[in-house]
C-alpha cells in the first residue's frame, strides 16, 4: 500500500516528499494530510481514458468527497467541472471560482428554499421527482435541465452506498421522467440532459455498464416519444479504489474502453446526436491522495484483547464505523518494523463503535508512535464532526516537498460558534 504519493525513507513514512513525522509534529495531529500530484495524476488518467476514446467527455468532480477550496481550485485547474448536493456546495464550488454553468446539482429532498438558490446562481439542476420540477417551475424556468433515472440496477461497497435499486429514494422511473421532460419543454426549458448515479465504491465494471446501457435506453425512448435532444449523458460517478493490500484496482483503461464503445453505438444507433459523455467521480479523484495522522495516546492490554488507542475516532474519520469500511494502517515512525500482534486501534469517542480497524496485525506500537490511516482522501474529513465537542482537525497539502495548512484545525473557540445562552439563562 506504500505507493506515490507515499514512500518509505529509511522506515519513515514519506508524502510528496514530505515525512509524516514532520508534518505531525509541525501541524499536530490528527491530521489530514493530501498530497497534490496524487490528486492531479488520477484526474489525467481518467480524463486521457476516455478522451482518447470519446472527446467529448467531461469529468465533474463530486465535491461531497472533500470539499476543501484547494482541492477543488486544484480540480479546477485540471479541467474538472463539479457535481455538488446542497447550497453549501453551490456556495463553495462557486468560491472556488467555478462558472455556474460549470456546477451540476442534484438534490435529493429539496426544499424551495434551497431550490431558489441554486436557481439564483444559475447552476444546472438534476431533477429528481415530479415534485422538485414542480418547485422550481414556481420560482422560475431554467435554460437547461436534466432529469435523474433510476436504473434500477445499482453497485457499491455497502448497502447504503447503493443508490439505483427498486426500493431506492433516487431517481425516477422512465415513465415519469417522461412527463418531466415534457412538462419542462411545455414550461420552456431550452435544453437537456440526463443522468444516472447507481453507488459508490463500485470495483466490478459490470453493473456500471450495465446501468449505462439502460440509461442510454431510456434516453433513447425520450427522445423517440418526446422528441428531447439531449445535450449531456451523465453516467454519475461511483468508480471505487482498492482500500486493502489484496484488492485489484478498478480497471479506469478498460471501464474507459467498454463504457465508450457502448455509448458511441447507442448514441448512433438511437439516433441521439453526439452529446458530451459526462462523469462524475468523487472517490476515485482524492480518496489515494490522503492520509490521516494520529498519536497513540495509550496501549492498553486486557485479558482478551489489545487496544491502541489514538487520538482520531469517529468524529474524524466515521467510515470504518458507518460502513465497517477497512482503512489500512501503517505505524508512520516504523514501517520497517515486523508485524507482532493484533490490535483493535480505537479513538477517544465515548462509544464503542469508535474504531479505526479491529484485529488488525500490527508491529509492536508504543504511545506516542504515530499511526498512518491511508486512502483517507474521500469522505473523511467532509464527514467529519464535532462529536463528544472535540474541534475538527487540520487539512494540510503537500507538493514535491511543500507543505501548507488548507485548513486551520478548529479550536475550543469553535465549540462556541453561533450558540447563545437562551436569556431566561442568564442570571
Ligand atoms: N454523483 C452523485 C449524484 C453522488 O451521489 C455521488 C456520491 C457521486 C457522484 C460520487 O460518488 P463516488 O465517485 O465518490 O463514489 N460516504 C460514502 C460514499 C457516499 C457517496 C454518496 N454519493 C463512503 O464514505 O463510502
């Protein structure tokens, strides 16, 4: 798992140059550390996959990942439009200076307030239900739209990953979205597009293509019956990175390969034009590029079981416990030392869900030695909380060597952020 942007250096974890060791003591732990060209490099490959095959393919990336303004102006420079779920996204994306046609929203359960705002700022709106284009035809008529399916086919590295399924809250079944496209067009909207999301984490290409297919089947019968032109296929995002040292990595080369053919063909053979081909990763982008730094702050042997106990629990990184997702980890300041025994590493949370790994095969770990949790790029921090009142950590990036706070770990200061003693209180 020791691969760029990591490396070993005499037993000392290095990121982009930088050692772990350095970086947890400048910055303190725990801490997010991200390394920039991981990021990029991830970008490129899956942009080059399927530009080679199809031009006009674009990548939004899912800033629901991580949402830190550097990444996303990194993104930005690399091409990257971006996928966003809430007006807090909208908000950031656009700081970070993307151009409102370059955002894409889609809201699942969205009241008319938050509908307004992404009206106002002019970003595209998926439509996920009858009830939302409803909503927003009452604030007004977009240029463009595009209509969220489920394609009842779905994939993902747990249950509540999966989002296309008969029982799924997403999306809309062909028939309606055939009365969205039309209602829409009756309202005035010019131009559209149409899109798919089955999960995240997903390793296996086949669902995936499988879903795509049935996307472009829909897209095709809309077309047919509605005559809708469509601008933009989305096929969501979802490609999933291997976590575990014995997982195979999502083949991005030849999902690039297959996924293209297939749209190439149906979008001939249906008649569909040559719309852009869009994606939009979260996971796949940032997940390798981060690793999370934590001290050990006790070893505590019981008859039955060794803890290691850091100062990172569910409250920085909640994966392991919401998803009993595996994170691999590396003793940071002895990657050369043997492994010696199994230990659950568990955090400070008063609970005792709040683990990073259980029965994991560690080398002999001390207090104060500093752990490594890697691949912690997506949905750790953007998940993070304030859970048990303990402040957010710090996120610092590393390039070829540099390394600078992106964002300043919370104080005690911050706990008191927008509470007010109710004035019967203050005596
Ligand atoms: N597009 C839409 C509409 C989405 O809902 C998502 C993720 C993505 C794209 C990006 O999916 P990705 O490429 O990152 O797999 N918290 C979970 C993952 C939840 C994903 C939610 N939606 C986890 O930690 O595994």
């Amino acid at each position: 798992m020791i691969k760029p942007p990591l490396a070993n250096v005499n037993g000392i974890l290095h990121i982009d140059g930088v050692s772990a060791v350095k970086l947890a003591e400048t910055y303190g732990t725990p801490l997010y550390v991200i390394g920039e060209s991981k990021i990029r490099e991830n970008y490129r490959r899956l942009a080059e996959a399927f530009k080679r095959n199809y031009g006009k393919t674009r990548i939004l990336y899912s800033a629901k990942a991580n949402t830190n303004l550097s990444i996303l102006k990194i993104l930005k420079t690399e091409g990257a439009w971006v996928d966003v779920v809430s007006t807090g996204e909208i908000y950031l994306a656009l700081e970070a200076g993307f151009q409102p046609s370059q955002i894409l929203y889609t809201g699942v359960s969205v009241s008319e307030e938050e509908l307004s705002y992404a009206f106002k700022a002019g970003v595209t709106i998926n439509i996920d239900s009858e009830s939302q284009l409803r909503k927003l035809l009452r604030i007004g008529v977009p240029h463009t739209l595009s209509v969220r399916i489920n394609t009842e086919i779905g994939a993902g590295h747990h249950e509540y990953t999966v989002t296309a399924s008969k029982t799924s809250k997403f999306g809309v079944d062909e028939k309606t979205a055939l009365e969205i496209y039309r209602t829409a067009r009756l309202a005035g909207v010019e131009k559209f597009g149409i899109h798919m999301h089955i999960g995240s984490g997903i390793l296996n290409p086949d669902p995936y293509i499988k879903a795509a297919e049935r996307l472009l089947q829909v897209a095709k019968n809309i077309h047919e019956v509605a005559g809708v032109n469509f601008e933009f296929v989305d096929v969501g995002g979802g490609i999933g990175v291997p976590y575990r040292p014995d997982e195979e990595e999502f083949d991005i080369e030849g999902f690039a390969d297959k996924l293209t053919v297939l749209f190439k063909e149906k979008i001939q053979s249906c008649g569909l034009g040559e719309p852009e081909l869009w994606l939009e990763p979260g996971r796949y982008l940032v997940a390798e590029s981060t690793i999370l730094l934590t001290r050990v702050n006790m070893v505590k042997q019981t008859p039955y079981r060794k803890f290691v106990g850091v100062d990172a629990g569910f409250n920085v990184l909640i994966r392991p416990t919401m998803y009993g997702s595996y994170h691999h980890v590396v003793v940071a300041n002895r990657l050369n030392a043997e492994p010696a025994e199994k230990c659950d590493i568990v955090g400070p949370i008063c609970e005792s869900g709040d683990f990073l790994c259980r029965e994991r095969l560690l080398p002999e770990v001390a207090e104060g030695d500093l752990i490594a949790v890697l691949t912690a790029g997506a949905y750790g921090y953007s998940m993070s909380s304030q859970y048990n009142s303990r402040p957010r950590p710090a996120e610092v990036l590393v390039k070829n060597g540099l390394h600078e706070v992106i964002r300043e770990r919370e104080t005690l200061q911050d706990l008191l952020r927008g509470q007010k003693t109710a004035s019967w209180l203050n005596v």
